[in-house]
C-alpha cells in the first residue's frame, strides 16, 4: 500500500477516484503480481455507520466485478489499485455508480 500510494498515480471522475499501478510499465524490486490486485475503500469521515460504508464497498466491488475486462484493459493486468468512493453522499442508485465506473475506465484511455 506504501507503494501504492508513493508511485502510484491518480485518476478521478466524479465520486470515484482510483490510484493505481501498473507493475509490467513500472516494475518495482522485488515486488511481482500474478493477477491484478483491487481494493476497495470509503471514508469513515463521511459514513459514520459501518452499514453504510459496507454498502457502498458492496457495490463497488459489483461494480468492477462486472466491468474487471474493461479495468484490466486500462489499468493493466499485473496491476495493484485502490478504488475510492470521495462523496458524503450515498450513490443514488447501482446504475450511476456503474456509469461512473465506465467513465472513469474511458477518461484513462
């Protein structure tokens, strides 16, 4: 994560923002990934309740279970990443989350 976070590079689309690696563009030593690595994560700031930060974790997780192709054309496929929710706000519904998503994955093409 230390890495992830120092070389890693961010990209942004409304509520969600992705920080991510991609290890056969930026090989780093000693450290190798079979697949891709994803991780989820949403403010506690924000949502105080742990329901609601599950909630959203749930859907985000769906959300790039059902695009993982798309990801993994833009961000690579031996790639360490980290999604993050940025809003106080609930997402209205499970298709604008995914919409998002999709916009994010084609602003990085």
């Amino acid at each position: 994560i230390d890495l992830l976070f120092g070389k890693g590079k961010w990209l942004t689309n409304g509520d969600l923002r992705v920080i991510s690696i991609d290890l056969n563009k930026k090989p780093q030593e000693g450290l190798s990934v079979e697949n891709q690595k994803v991780g989820v994560s949403v403010s506690k700031r924000y949502f105080k309740k742990a329901v609601h930060r599950n909630r959203i974790k749930r859907q985000l997780r769906e959300v790039y279970r059902l695009n993982k192709a798309m990801f993994s054309e833009v961000f690579g496929t031996h790639s360490l990443s980290m999604i993050f929710w940025v809003s106080s706000e609930m997402p209205k519904d499970f298709k604008s989350l995914e919409q998002n998503f999709i916009s994010l994955c084609k602003s990085k093409k």
